[in-house]
C-alpha cells in the first residue's frame, strides 16, 4: 500500500524505486520490505493509465483496464515469490542478498515482470475477451477508434480511419447480400445508423491536417477519401432503390449475375478478414466487368421486348433499372476495395 501511495504522489515508479532503494541503502527497511514496496509502485503505475482513459473511446477505456488487470495479476504472483526469491539467493549465494541488495531488488522487479509477459502471453485472446466484457460496445462498433487525441498524430488518426472503414465496408456489403436474397453471409444493417457512422468519419477525415514531407500519409488520406465517397454511394443504392434490389432476388433471368454478386461479395469479405486486400480488388473488378457484359445484351433484349408489345413499359423499366443497379453496385464494390487496398499499400510506405 505504501509504494501504491508513493507512486500516486510522485507519479514516476521510477523515482519511487530510487527512494526504496536509498532506504534500503541506509538499511531503513529490509529487502522484503523494499520487494513489497517496488511491487506497491507496479501497481499504482496503473493510475496514470485510468486517468487517461477519461472521455477516451471503447478501446483506449479497455486498454487502461487491462493495464489495471496486468498489473494487479503480476503484482500477486509477485507477492507470492519474495519469500521463494531470497531463498534462493541464500541457496545459491548466501549472505550476498544482504550487500548486493540493489542488484537483487532490481532483478527481483526485472523477473516478476518477466513471468507476467510469459503467462499472460499465451492467453492474450482470452484476456481480450474479458475485458471486452467488462467494458461493452457503447454506440456502432465502427466508430470506438474515432479518437480526437489522435488527430495530433495524423498517422495513428489514419489507421484508425482505416480499421473504421474496413468495418463500415464489411457491414454494407454484407447487407448488400442480404437485401439480394443471401441468407448465409447476408445480414441488414441498420442504414440510418450506418449513415451516421459514415458522417461522423467524413467529418472525422476533414480533421485531419498533414504537413510537408507527409506523402504516403497523403496518398492514405486520399485513396481513403475516394473508398467513403463510393460507400456513400453504395449506401444510396441500398437506402433509396430498395424497390430494385427487390427486383434482382425475384428475377429468374437476372440469377446468374445475382448469383455471380453474391459470390464475390462472399469472397471479397473472406479476403479482407485475411488481409488479402489485393486479391479482394482484382475480385470485385472481375466481377463488375462480367455483370457489364451480361448486363448489355439483356438490356438490349428488354428494350426489344417493350419494343415488339411483349412486355409493358412499368415492368421493362423495372427490369432495366435492376440490372443498372446490378451494374452500380458492382462498379461501387470494385472501387471501394480498390482504394481500400490502395490505403493499405500507401500505409505499409
């Protein structure tokens, strides 16, 4: 408890580990002491982390947590090893511990450290999960990162554009499947919600201020800029001409290039999640050039079929406009991942 108030006071672990170390040159306290005392300063070191996270997102609230959690786990398994500690040095040295104190203090503070990292590390997956439950989502997923004490760092504010964005993407184009009749990967999103999200990294990206001498961070900024304005678009297809997607799930002879949609939407979304953004590109621009060439002759044949009385001018335009949409939403995915993937590049520059 006294090291914890130590380090609360003077704020620097490392100015409290100075002080323990002159009492225990004046032989103020013992090495126990001096142990209990260093294992009290790891733990109050926690406090600067909590009052960092205040007003911060999600994930900088999780992250001071678990610093807290680390830190109070290694500080107990670090309690149960003074005792194991100095009899081992009596084992293997002994009287040494009592005039080599500050070389065993600091291995003592060095080990306990140590072990932490090497059991906690294993279980890094389950650790996350648990303090993903403690703190919970408050508000779209996609918008925890959007911290404004980023936006000093223009490169940090980038990546965390970038993860949003990745985000917002999968959630659009898996309502995209939903909305054409894909039961597996398909899931509607709540667009209204999705809008807002979409505003707010608009309005988040016109924060962002890069100097000279920035030119990956600007190329970043503008293949990302470009990837919004089609998911934008997208959204509009998906809000405003629900009416034609209606029209591609019910249409016999638009399956196929339905079928050809949902497919690649089903394989950009499995190349994203493995980070092959490259492939996820070349994918979706394949499939809006096929959907294109489909797309010509059928629309040459409704027009025919209005033409020679077979079919009435509302349904020929109600098919004319499903496969333009067709065309669009494809020609939008295309784009999008392919300034995604352009983002991706320019930030591993």
């Amino acid at each position: 408890m006294l090291g914890i108030i130590a380090t609360l006071i003077t704020q620097s672990s490392s100015a409290g580990l100075a002080a323990t170390l002159k009492a225990l040159y004046a032989q103020a306290i013992n090495f126990e002491q001096a142990a209990a005392l260093v294992i009290g300063m790891d733990v109050g070191t926690t406090a600067t982390a909590l009052m960092a996270t205040i007003g911060g997102t999600t994930n900088a609230q999780r992250t001071g947590l678990s610093h807290v959690i680390y830190n109070l786990f290694t500080a107990l398994g670090a309690l149960l090893l003074i005792t194991p500690y100095t009899l081992l040095w009596e084992a293997i040295a002994p009287g040494h511990l009592i005039h080599n104190a500050q070389i065993g203090l600091v291995g003592f503070h060095a080990l306990f450290n140590i072990l932490g990292v090497v059991i906690v590390l294993p279980f890094t997956s389950q650790f996350a999960h648990l303090v993903e439950r403690l703190v919970p989502v408050r508000g779209p997923a996609y918008l925890q990162g959007l911290d404004q004490a980023l936006l000093t760092q223009p490169g940090l504010a980038l990546t965390a554009v970038q993860a949003n964005v990745g985000t917002e993407m999968i959630t659009l184009l898996a309502h995209v499947n939903a909305i054409i009749g894909e039961p597996g990967t398909g899931k509607l999103a709540d667009l209204a919600r999705l809008q807002e999200a979409l505003d707010k990294t608009h309005a988040y990206v016109d924060q962002i201020h890069l100097g000279s001498g920035q030119g990956a961070d600007l190329e970043r900024l503008v293949t990302i800029i470009h990837t919004l304005d089609h998911m934008q678009r997208l959204h509009e297809r998906c809000e405003e001409e629900e009416d034609r997607a209606n029209t591609v799930r019910t249409s016999v002879k638009l399956a196929a290039e339905r079928e050809m949609l949902i497919t690649s939407i089903n394989e950009i979304i499995a190349d994203i999640d493995a980070g092959r953004w490259i492939q996820s590109a070349s994918a979706a621009e394949k499939t809006a050039t096929m959907i294109y060439e489909l797309g010509k002759p059928y629309r040459a044949s409704i027009m025919a079929r209005i033409a020679s009385g077979e079919i009435g001018v509302p349904e020929g335009t109600a098919r004319l406009q499903a496969i333009r949409w067709l065309m669009r939403v494809s020609k939008h995915i295309a784009r999008i991942t392919q300034h995604y993937a352009e983002a991706v590049l320019a930030a591993g520059k």
